[in-house]
C-alpha cells in the first residue's frame, strides 16, 4: 500500500541521527512513525519540538486527547502507542477504551476533556456549544482548551503521516473498538 520505507539512522541526515540517539536513548529505540517523519531534513525535530512544548495538561490529560484524537482518526499506530502510553500513565484497559470512544465515566473532568477532543476532531473545529460549556463546566479554563486544541493538531499530524505512510506498527497492536464493545 505504501512506498514509505522506515529510514534506519545511516539513512537519514546527521541532524536526524542525533535525535534518533536521544531518542534511543530515552525511549529505548526509535518508533516506527518518528523515523518516517526523519525523511524530511527538519519535520521529526519540529515534531517533536511541538509534542513535548509546555501545555497546561498534564500526561495523564495528554493521553485522553491522544486516545480520543487518534480513534476519531482511526490511526492504528497512535491508538496502539498511545494505548501502551496510557497505560504507564495509569489507565486501566477498560478505561482506554472509554477514553478512544471519547468518553471517561470514570471521572467527570476527563469525560469533558475527552468529548471535548473528539468533538473538536470530529468537527473539524466547528466545536458543539454544548461541548465546551461541558468542558468549562467541569473545571477547565480557556488556557485547558486553547492547549487542548493545540495537542489535537498535534496528533492529527501523526494521525496523517501514518495514515498515508502506513509504516508498520511497532508496539502491541490495539484492538478496533467495535471489536471489544
């Protein structure tokens, strides 16, 4: 389907081989879908620049707009990293798939964060009303949902470049949702 490769480090600029060590080095290897974005001489490091920037979300939080994001997107890569991802942040199984079906029962605050990411994603900004009244309602503020905007363009982007690129996936992979319903 694709004729992305993913590039090893002696394939890609030296600029790129030292985020790939940094990354080894932190991560333990190099995913899959941050080496895609190693074709380009400058879009991993503004990546990654962009993902790990100050935001008034916390990890946790994080992971609830990435689920959210990447099951509306239906992103295989980013639902099973991210999977993986919110479970070291502390989520359950079940809770994750609450969280990709945009939804958290389990805690009124990231219920509003979570229908406020799928609606945004969803809508393609055309944000429901009633949404963000939920989402201030609950206790965010409008510095929560300008970051919370900013972290769905974030995943958004992976969402594409594995969607075009279709790299293989390179953590356990995630079930569909309608599979486990």
């Amino acid at each position: 389907m694709s004729n992305f490769n993913v590039p090893t480090r002696e394939e890609v600029s030296s600029n790129n081989q030292a985020i790939f060590d940094n990354l080894e080095k932190a991560v333990g290897f190099v995913p899959n879908l941050f080496a895609t974005y190693a074709h380009s001489e400058n879009a991993l490091g503004n990546y990654l620049t962009l993902s790990n920037a100050k935001t008034s979300l916390n990890a946790k939080q994080k992971e609830v707009v990435n689920l959210a994001v990447s099951q509306v997107n239906n992103c295989i890569y980013c639902l099973s990293a991210h999977t993986a991802i919110g479970k070291m942040n502390g989520f359950t199984d079940e809770q994750i798939l609450e969280l990709r079906a945009g939804e958290a029962s389990f805690d009124n605050k990231l219920d509003a964060l979570a229908r406020l990411a799928r609606n945004i994603t969803e809508n393609r900004g055309a944000t429901d009303s009633e949404v963000v009244d939920n989402f201030f309602n609950a206790g965010w503020t409008k510095e929560n949902m300008i970051d919370t905007i900013v972290l769905v363009g974030d995943k958004t982007i992976s969402n594409y470049i594995h969607k075009t690129t279709n790299v293989p996936v390179d953590f356990p992979v995630a079930q569909p949702l309608e599979a486990t319903v």
